[in-house]
C-alpha cells in the first residue's frame, strides 16, 4: 500500500511539473515537454554507510561507491532511495565496497541481474527479498555471511553464480537455491576445457561467438573486461585446478 501511494506521489509530481514548470506550448503551438527537467528532479545522493555514497541518476541506474560497509535497514522504506525503488533498472556496487545492508535492494521489481565486487563480505538479511524480475546474482569468493531471505521471491529461473568451493555454494546447497558456477559458459554443470576454448573464441572474435550475458560476470582477473588474459586463466584452471583456482 505504502509503495502504490508512493508511486501515486511520484505521478502527481511529474503532471505537475508538466501542467507549471516547463513552456506549455512550443511557437507553432505544439506541446512542449522538458522530459530532463522531469528526469533531474529524480536525482538523488547521498551516504549510505560511513564511507559509503550512493547515487541515482534519474534514468534507472542506482550505484553504490566509496569504501567500508554499506548501512543495514530495518526496512524497505528506511532506505534513503526508497522513491525511486519502482524505476530503478539497474545496481552499480562499485570496488570498495564490503557489504550489502539489510533491505538494500528489497523490492527493485525491474532488476534482472546485479553483479557484486570481489571484496564484499556479507550480505544482509533480504537484501534481494522481492526482487522478482531478478534473474541472477554473481557472488564473489570474498563472501562468508549471507543473511536470511536474501534471495526469497526473486525470478522462477533465478540462479545465483558461484565459484566452486566457495562459501556460497554451500549456502545455495544447503538452502535449494539454483547455482551456477562462474567459468561453466556451456550450462552443463562443470568448469572444463571446452569452456577455456569458448571464452578463448570469444575473446578473440566476440563476434562470430557470442556468449551469454550472464557470462559477462566471468572477468576472472577482476579488471573490468572479459579478454583474453581471462580465457588463459581459465585454461589454465580447466587442466591444473588446484594450481590455478579460479
């Protein structure tokens, strides 16, 4: 109920702005609507944890950035960008930071996939709660806390990509929840050659063999980019795994 008057709000708001704070009509006579003064009057900043930042653009994308551990929150209309919860499309967690608070993307109906940085450590309690439109989740090995509820309610096809061995395997393991593992890029459940070769062909003629997105989450080095330095770690990994861990 909370979230239709919010929205309610947010609607109101732009009709507003729409019938007294842009030029009604254009010279020929024509409606004329400053869809960026609508766009700007959804931005939004500010802390979300000691070191932390947060920032909404006004077109979809909400990034977090800076360092340390993210603030948790009781609930989903704690949140400082809690306005903006129906239109955000896309989650930035930016290198630096630690954890993921309690709450903090509950509820973002429109995000299909989230990508979390090698450094993170915890994930709140329903973190993710409620994210249905949410198809997949790439966890880093520096994880070793997961909360509960965090990834309750999300897409029917949700799977969570993990590294083999990791601490969150166990966790998808021990709580049903579908896993896939980062470097499988054929589905078929295992991290072996015939990978290496499709991110090796891909590297070189990303073109001609095209992978899935979600395999865009395999940048093994951590350097921004799906290259050929990855498809080499990940070769080496498919014939010496104790040797090269990924």
């Amino acid at each position: 109920m909370k979230k239709n008057k919010l929205f309610c709000f947010l609607l109101l708001s732009a009709l507003f702005a729409l019938c007294f704070c842009v030029p009604a009509f254009a010279a020929d006579g024509e409606i004329d609507i400053d869809f960026g003064d609508i766009l700007n009057s959804l931005k939004g900043s500010g802390a979300c944890g000691e070191s932390l930042l947060w920032n909404f653009d006004g077109k979809g994308v909400l990034t977090i950035s800076g360092s340390g551990y993210m603030y948790d929150y009781e609930a989903a209309d704690d949140r400082p960008w809690k306005y903006a919860s129906d239109i955000i499309t896309e989650v930035v967690v930016e290198d630096g930071v630690e954890s993921i608070g309690d709450n903090a993307f509950s509820d973002f109906v429109n995000v299909e996939c989230v990508v979390l940085p090698v450094g993170v450590e915890s994930i709140g309690n329903g973190a993710f709660l409620g994210c249905t439109s949410l198809e997949y989740v790439f966890v880093p090995q520096s994880v070793s806390e997961i909360g509960e509820n965090v990834f309750e309610q999300t897409n029917a096809g949700f799977s969570v990509y993990v590294h083999r061995g990791s601490f969150v395997e166990e966790f998808a393991k021990e709580n049903d929840i579908s896993l896939s593992y980062v470097g499988d890029l054929d589905g078929d459940g295992d991290v072996n050659l015939e990978d290496a070769i499709l991110l090796l062909q891909y590297s070189m003629f990303p073109e001609d063999f095209p992978i899935e997105d979600y395999a865009l989450s395999v940048d093994l080095n951590s350097d921004g980019g799906i290259d050929l330095d990855d498809a080499i770690l990940l070769l080496q990994h498919s014939m010496f795994p104790e040797d090269y861990p990924i």
